[in-house]
C-alpha cells in the first residue's frame, strides 16, 4: 500500500480535490436515476384461488333489461340480514378501466369487475355475485309463486304520447315478468333516489317470499351468472331472509353532468354502512396505503389483481392502462418516500407473486404507490397475451 504522505506527493491536490467532488456528484445522481433499489425478486407463481364470500353477496336483476338493473349487496349479519342499495348510475373506480358507472362494470369488465368495484367503493372483502338477466329473475319468481308487493304508489310510464299506470298503488300478487318491470322500469321523471325506494319495496316482498324456501330454488338459481352455483345460492338466500332485514341505501352526490342522473359516492357519510358491514371490512382508514393500479398486458386482468388489494386492506384510489405494455410487474414508490413504503411494495409484490420494486420523483400526493401489471403476470394466471411487439419506450409511471 502507497503511504498517504507520497499520495499527496505523487498526485496533486486539485486533481484529488475535483476526483472527491466527482465522485460525490455521481453518488447523487445514482440515487436518482436506480430503478430497482430492491433487488428481492419473488418466486413467480400463480396465487391460490380464494374461498368464495358467502357471507357478502352483490345481487343485480334485470341486467339485460331496457330500465336499469336493480342492484344491492348483501350482508348475512349474525343477528340480522342487511341490503345496500346500490344506484345503478352510480360512478365507481372498475379496476383496469377507470370512472364507470357501475351497472357497466359487467358488460366491460366481466363479473369481477363489478364485485371488485364494489370491494373498492366500500373498503370491503370481494363480494360473490348473484347476477339476473330478464328471463332469469322471472324464472325465480314464478317458482315461489308470485311476489306479493305493497305497491307505495302508482307507476306511470310513457306510451304514444300519454302516462299510462302499470302498477296501481296497494296490494298485488306480481308475476315473474311484472316483478321485474317493477323493479327495473324507468319512470318519466322520477329520481334515483325515489326509484331506489321503489325497489326497497320489491327486494322485502322478494325476501319474504324467500324463507324457508331453500331447497326448492336451487334449480331457478342455477342460471343466475356468478360464482355460486344454484344450491349455495338457495341456502345463502333462505337463510338470509329467515333473519330480520335492514335496507340502507348507498350514500351518493348527484353530479352536475349534462344526459343520464348519474352519481358520485358521498364518502363522508358511509359510517352507517360501515358500521353495519364492520365484520367484512378489510380497509379501516381510508387514506392509508392507497394505490394506482394500471394494467400495462392484455386482458382483464385489473379485477384479479385489485381483489387481491381490497381483500389485503389497501385502497385501490386511481385505476387505468399504462401508457405501453410492460413485460414485467413492478411497485413503483416515490424516491422521498421508499424507506417509508417499502414494506407495503414488498407486501404486494407478495400478493401479485413476481416484479420488482422500482422508484420515481414524479408526483404521486394522489396515492402512496403504484401497481403496474406486466404481461408476465397476464401470462401466469391464465391471460393470453398478444403476440405483437410493444410499441417504443415511454416515460415511466
């Protein structure tokens, strides 16, 4: 080893001097530019389905109906059973998709799109779904025989120019058909919030209709779309109208927007509904952990990965497709902020089951981290993927 004292003497102190400062500068800058400040990579694996939800289930009929369909979810309590009703205009985060209204989020989505939203919008474990279209709810009807609704007002709707009653204030027997115009017909003039009371109505007589009636439905709701099959669906619905029943409805703002009422959700006043679904909420405080999820693969795969999220406590905040296509996942955190967030990046990197941890020093007040699902995600749980090469470069999320 050369003494320091003939360092000095061999190499001048300038020269010594600007090597310090450069080297300094480059130790700056590095911190900076590194994307992947944690190497640990997690084994690449598909994640084990889970347990179906049988104690929250998302009921909507009529989907395939000209009105809207009726939506609601289901809470089997302990001591009481509780409906939420759910406006069918109401503007919700579909994972992968962005802003949509949540009678949309099948038809876009698929099925766990809309359960998933749900999840999101509440702060709740992934519902199962009980999903009717026209011919499917009617079915239902007509095997117990009718629905006996106390009708709280007259309907009328438009025909050739004139109103014309279709349900007369009082007491009737409807047929399966009748049950489902009177829960999905769009009145001239009428709120959501008065058509949500209409169909208050129509989800008790249902209920009531339902008890003690388990093991002769199985067959009626063996078409229904969902991930229950006809004699879970039976037992779970039973059940559920044995008990007493609670119906809320789903706190929302109306927005000033121009065409079709449409609705925000009013976060502030959702204690009551949270009270009430206190033993299935996974999200206790909702600006903790929030998260921008963006599907940079084909496919939709956005519902999959936000279910994990949602059932793991955090807060799907912003959803929507990276600007390319990514071949490999990764959590991205705020530069300032990667000491703080790094045990939540590893604990999705955990739930996702691959990708990397990466770092950005753009703006992310919105959210603490960033998901982005790359094709190798896609491609583990079963997403085909194209083919085509992804097109140039863009800036990092």
């Amino acid at each position: 080893m050369i003494p320091l004292p003939l360092v000095s003497r061999l190499v001048p102190r300038r020269l010594v001097l600007a090597a310090a400062i450069g080297l300094m500068v480059l130790t700056v800058v590095a911190s900076y530019l590194v994307l992947d400040f944690d190497p640990v990579r997690p084994p690449a694996r598909s994640p084990a389905p889970g347990a179906v939800n049988t104690q929250l289930v998302l009921l909507s009929v009529g989907a395939d109906t000209p009105g809207k369909p009726a939506m609601a979810l289901l809470y089997r309590g302990p001591a009481e059973s509780t409906l939420v009703l759910i406006p069918a205009t109401t503007v919700v985060e579909v994972p992968g998709l962005g802003p949509r209204y949540v009678s949309a989020a099948t038809s876009e989505g698929g099925p766990r799109a809309l359960e998933t939203s749900v999840a999101v919008v509440l702060g709740t474990r992934v519902p199962s779904l009980l999903q009717a279209g026209a011919a499917q709810t009617s079915g239902l009807v007509d095997v117990l025989g009718g629905v006996v609704v106390d009708v709280p007002e007259t309907v009328e709707i438009e025909d050739a120019g004139t109103l014309r009653p279709v349900f007369t204030r009082g007491v009737a027997r409807m047929s399966g058909a009748s049950f489902l115009e009177f829960m999905s017909v769009a009145v001239p003039g009428q709120s959501e919030p008065d058509r949500l009371a209409r169909q208050a109505v129509g989800w008790r007589a249902l209920f009531s209709s339902l008890r003690a009636r388990g093991a002769e439905l199985r067959g009626s709701l063996e078409p229904w779309e969902g991930n229950l099959d006809g004699a879970a669906a039976a037992d779970i619905l039973s059940s559920a109208a044995a008990k007493p029943l609670q119906v809320l409805t789903l706190p929302v703002n109306r927005l000033a927007s121009p065409g079709e009422e449409s609705y925000s959700v009013n976060a502030r006043e959702l204690d009551v509904i949270h009270r009430e679904l206190d033993a299935v909420r996974t999200v206790r405080h909702v600006e903790g952990r929030r998260v921008r999820l963006l599907v940079g693969a084909d496919g939709a795969v956005g519902p999959a990965v936000a279910a994990k999220l949602v059932e793991a406590g955090f807060v799907v905040k912003i959803t929507g497709t990276a600007s390319r296509r990514y071949d490999a996942s990764r959590v991205v955190v705020p530069l300032p902020r990667r000491g703080e967030l790094n045990e939540a990046a590893q604990e999705i990197l955990g739930l996702i089951g691959m990708g990397t941890v990466a770092v950005t020093r753009l703006d992310q007040s919105a959210y603490d981290v960033t998901v982005v699902i790359g094709r190798d995600w896609a491609a583990a749980n079963g997403f085909t993927q194209s083919a085509a090469p992804p097109p140039p470069p863009a800036a990092r999320p």
